[in-house]
C-alpha cells in the first residue's frame, strides 16, 4: 500500500485517514497548528469549558460508520450521545414561544397548532413530508457518491416540489426559502423557523434554493444529537481512533503546497522549506491555505467565496442551570428584513437571531451551582471585534431572564479566531452542499487537479457541516482505495 500526506487534522481528514489506514496505507497528518479537530475546540477557563464550533451533531450515523468501519469499538463506546429533547425551543418577534420535540412529527404538529394557531401545525408538517422528497431525490447524489462528472444536472435541478400558488393570475412554485415561507406556510413565525436553519449554516434565505428545505428535515429525520462533555470529545474519539490505527501526526508544521512530480502529485512542501514524499495527498484545508497552484480542486464548481462566519459569546453564569432549561432555544430577530440587510445586503449590521446553547452537563461547569452559556450568531466573514456581543446578550435574556444579573465573565470568539483555527480566508464557515441555484451550492469535487491529490472537508465536495466533513472522508478514501471508478456506500 501507499504513502499518504494528509494536509490538516480537521474532522474530514481524520476522517480520511482513519479509513486509509485501515485499508493498509501509511498515513501521516501534517497540521499548522498544535492540535487536531479545525472548528471543532473547546474554550476552558476557571473551571468552565465550552464548545467554540459546532454545538450539536445531526445525522450521528455518519459518525457511527466511520467507528465501525475503522475499528471494534463502536462509536457510542468512544463517546456518550445523548438526544436532545426538545430539538429546540423558538421564541419570536411577538414574544409567542414554541418547543418543538425531536423527531417526532405528531408532537411538533400538536406543539404548533398550540402555540401558533390551529392549522399551524398541519402546515408544517406537509412542509415536512415535501422536504423528505427533496432528501429522497438528493441523499446519494449529494451526499454518498463522488460529485457527479455532468454535475451540471444537479445545478438545473431543483428537488423540492413546490406546491403551486397563485398570484395576479400566475401560477408560481416556491423556488426559494423565502417563498416557501410566504407562499406555503403562511405564518411569519413558521417562516421564521424554517429561515432559521438556512442562516445557522450562513445562507440567505431570500436566495438559498427550496433544496435547503432538507436542513430542517434533517434534524426531524434522524434527531439532534449532543455529545456528553462538549462536541470537542468527538473530536477526541476520532483523534484516538486515528492514532490507534498508527495515523502518525506531525503538529506546528505547516503545508505550503503540494510537490509535483512526473505530472502528479508526489508529497507536500513546508514551511521550513523540507519536503514529505508520499504517493497520495489528501488535503483538508480551505484552498487559500495553500497557495500552489497544484493544489487547486479539480472538477466540478469553483470554490465559493464571500460566506459568512459566526460571532460566538460563551458567558459563566453564577447560579446553577434551572431544572426544565431547554437545551436550545432560538431567539428570532425583532425586525428580519434588517437582520438580513445588514448580513447579506450593504445595509449596517442590526441585531440578528440568537442561537442560546444551555448543555445539561456537569462536565463543563465547576460545580452545580454554576451554568456554562453559549449565545451563537451569524455574522459577515471578516466582520470587526466584539462589537455585537452586547446586542447578543441583550436578545438571549428574551430567552434566559436574568441572564446579565448572573454573568460573571464573558469570551466572545470572532471570526478573527475561526480563521486562526482552520486557516479559512476571514473565519468563513462553508455550509453544505445544495442542489439547484445554478450550483451556487455545490463544491469542488473531491479529486484534485492533479493526478493523486484529494481534497476532504467542508470546502469540498458534499460541503460543511459535521456529517458531510465526515462523508467527505469517506469518499475520499473509497477513491484513493477502490480508484476512480468507486460511486459511494452502497
């Protein structure tokens, strides 16, 4: 078997080579930094610990088939999940409140007609049946296979079926976010929830496709999921398994480029100027962390730019966690149309939705009469200090009364810090891969411009997200293992 550099220890390269290693190849991970995981860390201070990536884990069975593939301990072995319930609790502009249970479609329908009226829920839930269309039309295609060499057809395509409306005597179909909430929820707060989960992943909702109605099926299909001890332990578990796999890891040292040989690639280059032979090379890295011209993806889009970040508040609280806290609760912004002015248009930045994340778990305070707090938004890449962390926290007391009263200190973690982690151009986090939009939404496939080099994580092909970071792995490594001619798990 082969030699195999891996540039960056992200989720999805880790993912990677964990599966190469056990198909028998020689595996080295080459890491800037001086520790493994990307996004994925964890902020500890005065006894508090708090996740400064992702939060919460859809779709753990990505998960699952990584660990059971690579080893004999399954995934739950290595870590504690644990099913968040309610999936979330959204509290709107007009101070109505609704928690909705996880994956199960008869108790959130019950829980909206509740709260939102008689019909609400009904409403939602036939928003849910056509979204599983749209997954059923997409999963292999976007998520299981290498990117389509005619990936043209999946951009023409729009998966959602659209229920028809009729306006001044036209019959249109929802061709966006926005429209499916206009045009078929009919309510500023269903609409608020399904805007939601586009701008927790960074996208517009007035441009992202109708395909984007497969996020919030997403977490009703297979649940939302958290990790005991902070998201930052699956991290850990991956790591592990890597190194038990004899994955070796070669920290604080940074790729510039990947070595070219006889028309292929044939290691990586370093900063210190030495060279890592190797006959395949998997890069894991956002593509302006390498500046050779070797090392752009090959097929398919080009790489996107412009995305958008996360501003972060991770806030301890004297006073322990109130007993029926809901782990996640949505804090929807008072005036939407400016919320997304100043995210995605010229207008100045507005107080946006908050995302209020209260983990019941003893792990990551000091002791039960403390709480560890985490308020998330998203922000324009790139965008300034602190600032807005002030206006978040104004918006979570709507969620958590009080919530300044108890505060004993305060991090907030910027852009500035997500760029410095993963090497992402101004902190950008890319979000998944969607089908439709002219293929606004589709990434790189995960072949390289050269012959031998690979491309993993969420700047490629299916996207970002932590189940595409480790789908991305496992394509990766069915390509490098079975060749060109390997179309996914069957």
């Amino acid at each position: 078997m082969g030699r195999i550099a891996v540039i960056g220890a992200g989720m999805g390269a880790m993912a990677a080579a964990a599966r190469l290693a056990v198909a028998g190849h020689r595996v080295t991970v080459y890491e800037r930094t001086d520790t493994y995981g990307g996004g994925v860390r964890r902020f500890e201070r005065d006894g508090f610990a708090f996740d400064t990536g992702p939060g919460l884990l859809p779709l753990p069975a990505v998960y699952r088939d990584l660990f059971v593939k690579t080893g004999k301990e399954p995934l739950e072995d290595c870590v504690e999940l644990v099913q968040v319930d309610p999936s979330a609790r959204h509290v709107f502009a007009d101070g109505t409140q609704v928690s909705l249970p996880n994956a199960s479609r008869a108790g959130v329908v019950t829980a909206l007609d509740e709260a939102l009226g008689a019909g609400a829920g009904q409403r939602w839930g036939d928003f849910l049946v056509r979204a599983r269309e749209a997954w059923d039309r997409t999963r292999r295609p976007l998520l299981e296979e290498p990117l389509w060499p005619n990936w043209q057809v999946l951009a023409e395509r729009e998966p959602y079926p659209s229920v028809p409306h009729k306006k001044l005597l036209r019959t249109r179909r929802a061709a966006t976010v926005t429209e499916i909430g206009a045009w078929e929820l009919r309510d500023e707060r269903l609409a608020a929830v399904l805007e939601s989960h586009a701008l927790a992943y960074g996208l517009d909702p007035r441009t992202a496709p109708a395909s984007a109605a497969v996020l919030p099926y997403l977490e009703h299909a297979f649940g939302t999921w958290y990790v005991r001890g902070g998201m930052r332990e699956l991290a850990r578990a991956l790591y592990e398994r890597c190194v038990q796999r004899r994955v070796g890891f070669v920290f604080g040292a940074e790729v510039t480029g990947v070595l070219e040989k006889d028309g292929r690639a044939a290691g990586v280059e370093l900063a210190d100027g030495s060279v890592a032979e190797a006959d395949f090379v998997v890069a894991g890295v956002a593509p302006e962390a390498l500046s050779h011209p070797a090392a752009r993806a090959g097929g398919g889009p080009a790489p996107r730019r412009c995305l958008p970040s996360r501003l972060t508040v991770l806030l301890a609280l004297r006073g322990g966690r109130p007993e029926g806290a809901v782990h996640r609760t949505v804090v929807h912004a008072a005036d939407r149309a400016a919320e997304l002015e100043g995210l995605f248009g010229s207008a100045p930045a507005a107080p946006g939705t908050v995302t209020v994340l209260r983990p019941d778990d003893p792990a990551l305070v000091p002791d039960a009469g403390h709480e560890a707090v985490a308020l998330v938004s998203t922000v324009p890449a790139g965008s300034g200090g602190p600032g807005g962390a002030e206006d978040m926290i104004t918006v979570a007391e709507r969620a958590v009364p009080g919530l300044r009263d108890r505060l004993l200190w305060q991090e907030v973690r910027t852009p500035a810090d997500i760029a410095a982690e993963t090497g992402s151009a101004s902190g950008a986090v890319p979000p998944p891969a969607l089908a439709a939009a002219a293929g606004a939404l589709l990434y790189p496939a995960n072949t390289g411009a050269l012959p031998g080099l690979f491309t993993a994580g969420g700047w490629s092909h299916p996207g970002g997200g932590l189940p595409h970071a480790g789908m991305s792995g496992a394509l990766v490594a069915g390509l490098i293992v079975e060749g060109p001619e390997f179309r996914g798990s069957q």
